[in-house]
C-alpha cells in the first residue's frame, strides 16, 4: 500500500477559541508521532500546511474554505475528506485510515 498523505492546515496563530489547544503546527507533529507509532512511519506522512500561505491549489481551496470561516483550524484532511477539525480526535483519524487500508502495527 502507498503513504497516505495527512493535511493538516493551520497558521502559527492561534484561533480565539483555541487559545488552551495546541497550534496547528503541533498538531501535525503529534498526529506524526502517534499515527507513526500505531501504523508505522512508513505508512502515513504528515504534511502541514499554513493557510495563510497556501502553496497548492487544494492548499488554496482549503485555505479560502478556513478564511471564510466555514471551518475551524487546525484542519485535518485525509483524500480530501475533512476528518477533523479544531481540536481533532485521534479515533476518528485512525477510523479513516483503516477505512483506506491501514492496518495497526503489532504491539
């Protein structure tokens, strides 16, 4: 099986309502180090994206999507299915990555 690819999309600051959250940036690095530990580094990679500096085009419609507040950051996509938002649940990101295939490393 290929990586999957996870975006996470966030900007260094800090939404108002996420002011006790970590930053987006964070996020990523802990989405990087748990989803690694759970499936295996070579499975998954993180990519973080600042939406205030979107460098592609899906980068750019998730960006004006965040800056138009109909979503809430950090922002987790996976095959550009939203799969959380805000504070977001490893549960439901591991839950999406075993519905494309993934499968736990053994303890």
């Amino acid at each position: 099986m290929e990586r999957v690819e996870i975006a996470v999309y966030g900007t260094e600051t800090l939404c108002a309502s996420c002011v006790n959250l970590p930053s987006a940036k964070e996020t990523a690095v802990w989405l990087e180090a748990a989803l690694g530990r759970k499936y295996g580094q070579d499975k998954i990679v993180i990519r973080y994206s600042d939406f205030e500096k979107p460098e592609t085009d899906d980068d750019k419609m998730w960006a004006e999507r965040i800056l138009n507040e109909d979503l809430w950051y950090p922002l987790v996509v996976i095959s550009g299915e939203i799969v959380g938002e805000g504070n977001p649940k490893l549960k439901e990101i591991g839950d999406k990555l075993e519905k494309l295939g993934l499968v736990p490393v053994e303890a």
